[in-house]
C-alpha cells in the first residue's frame, strides 16, 4: 500500500544542485580512472540523491554488507539505486533516484542481484 500513497517529495537539493553534485563525483571518478562506484556510506548516498534514513546498512557489523547504495556510471552519468523492500518508500520519498531496484524474490542474495543487474546494464 504505501508504495501507491506516497507523500510529496522531500529532497535537500534542488535537481541542478543534484546533478552539480553528480558531476563532482564522475570528474573524481575520471581522475581516478574508476567506471563504476558503489556508493553506501550515509553521507555519500545523501550527497549523491538527498537519500537520508534514520539506519544504514554500512552502520552494520562487518559480516553483513552493505549492499544498499548507488552505483554510478562514470561515462553515461546513470545512477541505479539499489535498496531492500522495507526501504523502498523512503527512498522515493527523500530522494531524487529515478531508478529504484529493488529485488522481489525473498531469497535473492542482495549482492548477486546487484551484480547480476549490473552486468546487465553493461551488456546494453
């Protein structure tokens, strides 16, 4: 239900902001010779979309990885947040994300299906 009744946005950032912010991010990646960057860690995941939520999985323990993030295409400028279902609400909530994946099936592992649509995307 609550992924029909959502609220107005409330993002930080106005969009020019958000993609003066991206483009930071690619020229780094650029300089650092990176194609693709995961990014989890709260402050980068807010940074990168205005994404903010009261726990993150990076506040995890060490066995449980933080497989909630963005990964950002350093050529084209796409980014693809990936997130659990529980948090599916609050991400189009609070962020600018346009492209929200979020596996269905209860036994996917979060990181075979990051990688799995990641390959995908590469194999485009």
């Amino acid at each position: 239900m609550t992924r029909h009744c959502l609220p107005e946005p409330e993002n930080p950032f106005e969009r020019a902001e958000d993609a003066e912010q991206l483009e930071r991010v690619r020229a780094e990646m650029e300089r650092a010779g990176v194609d693709v960057l995961f990014v989890s860690a709260p402050e980068g995941l807010y940074y990168v979309s205005g994404f903010i939520t009261d726990w993150y999985q990076a506040q995890s323990p060490i066995i449980w990885p933080p497989t909630s993030g963005i990964a950002i295409h350093r050529d084209s400028g796409r980014t693809i947040h990936f997130e659990t279902e529980a948090e599916e609400t609050l991400v189009r909530f609070t962020s600018v994300s346009d492209d929200l994946r979020v596996p269905r099936d209860p036994a996917a592992e979060m990181t075979d299906f990051i990688a799995a649509e990641l390959d995908a995307e590469c194999s485009l």
